[in-house]
C-alpha cells in the first residue's frame, strides 16, 4: 500500500489527533498577531539540521527573535520530493535538557527512529512550523499547512510567529527537527518500514524524524 501524491493529504490530515496522544505540555505558540513584551531585542541564531534515519537529509534554519516576534527561516534538502514535511521547534522552556536523537533511540531495534522514540531526547512540541494559521503543538502534524519539498527533495520556509515570554526567554534550549523520511527511494511515503507509531493507518515513514537541529552554541 502506498500514499500517492495526489492522496497523500486527504490521508495524512488525520495525524493531528494522533500526535496528541503522543505528546502532552501545553503550547506556546499560536500563530502571527499575538502581542506581547518587547524586553529582548536583536538576538540572531542558526542550527544546523543534520540527518536521522539515514535520510540524508540537511539544512540550515535561521532564528532571528525580536521581543516575541520569532522569524524562522528554513533551507533545507534531501528531503522526499513532492511530499509534505512536518516540523517543529521542540525542547523544553523550564531548564529540562533535551537534544537531537541518536540511532540509539531505536529502542525495538526496527532501524527506524520513530517519532515517539525520538521525544525523549528531542522533546515535546513548543511551535509548529506550519505555512499559515495555527502554529500551537495542536498542529503539530497539520500536513496541509506544512511545507512540501519541491521535485528535487528541496524546502523553503520563511515566516514570522508571536511566542510567548517562556519561548523567548528560553530559545536558546530549543531546536527543530523535520519529518517524514523514504528508505525505499521510491519517491513517496509508503509502508515499507511498518505502521505509523502515531497513527497504524498511516505509515511509519510519514511520520518519522529526517533531520534534527540544536541552536549553536547550546547542548
């Protein structure tokens, strides 16, 4: 069984229910207009998004962060073409340590990083990444507001998002890690690697980390 390109959103749109039984601390972000303080000013970042899963796929994501105001902008490829990639920026805004996932997070030893053996270590959801409207963990697998990677694997995201004081007062903490992830090279999410840990309707490879990234200069 395969999700096809013409499929693949009306299949995969059921996933935001799915990643709320996998993940439970409250989110933060909540899309553009929010207000807030303005006490940070001009603090610059960028992270490095390396490979999970033998994906191979890579990037750089820039973090510029003005008061509340969090531009985050995301170049990245390797990525499966045509295909919708969930991400976020995940970590913890109360001291907790969290990082990128080695293969030593492959606890059933299936050769897969899934995506709930990967929270330990990255942690839960504080922004989602999507394209427009709703940026809290409820849309943390909203793939029809995700970005797609375009016919040669490659992605581009750029937008602007109102955090909360938490967020920005611990940025630094936190990192991004992309989904969604095709072992087989066939050009699509299929079950080739099993069921989906979020959601068994749905295949393991649409939902498992592709690349991970800490800000540079934090753990």
């Amino acid at each position: 069984m395969t999700i096809k390109h013409s499929t693949r959103l009306s299949a995969l749109v059921a996933l935001p229910a799915a990643l709320g039984l996998a993940v439970a601390a409250p989110a933060f972000a909540h899309g553009e207009g929010d207000g807030g303080s303005q006490n940070q000013q001009g603090r610059n970042y960028q992270v490095d998004l390396r490979p999970l899963n033998d994906s191979g796929a890579k990037g750089t994501a820039q973090l510029s962060l003005e008061g509340r105001q969090l531009t985050v902008k995301i170049d990245a490829q390797g990525l499966v073409p045509g295909q919708p990639h969930a991400q976020h920026i995940h970590g913890s805004t109360d001291g907790h340590e969290h990082t990128c996932p080695d293969q030593s997070a492959d606890k059933d030893g299936d050769g897969i990083v899934s995506t709930t053996e990967g929270l330990p270590a990255y942690g839960d959801i504080n922004i989602s990444l999507t394209t427009k409207g709703d940026t809290s963990k409820a849309s943390g697998l909203a793939v029809d507001r995700m970005p797609v990677a375009d016919k040669d694997g490659k992605l581009s995201y750029s937008r602007t998002i109102a955090v909360s004081q938490a967020v920005a007062d611990n940025i630094k903490d936190l990192h991004i890690v992309q989904h969604g992830i095709d072992p087989n090279g066939n050009g699509m999410y299929d079950f080739g690697k099993g069921k989906s840990d979020l959601d068994p309707k749905l295949p393991q490879e649409a939902t498992a980390p592709a690349d991970c990234g800490v800000i540079n200069g934090s753990h």
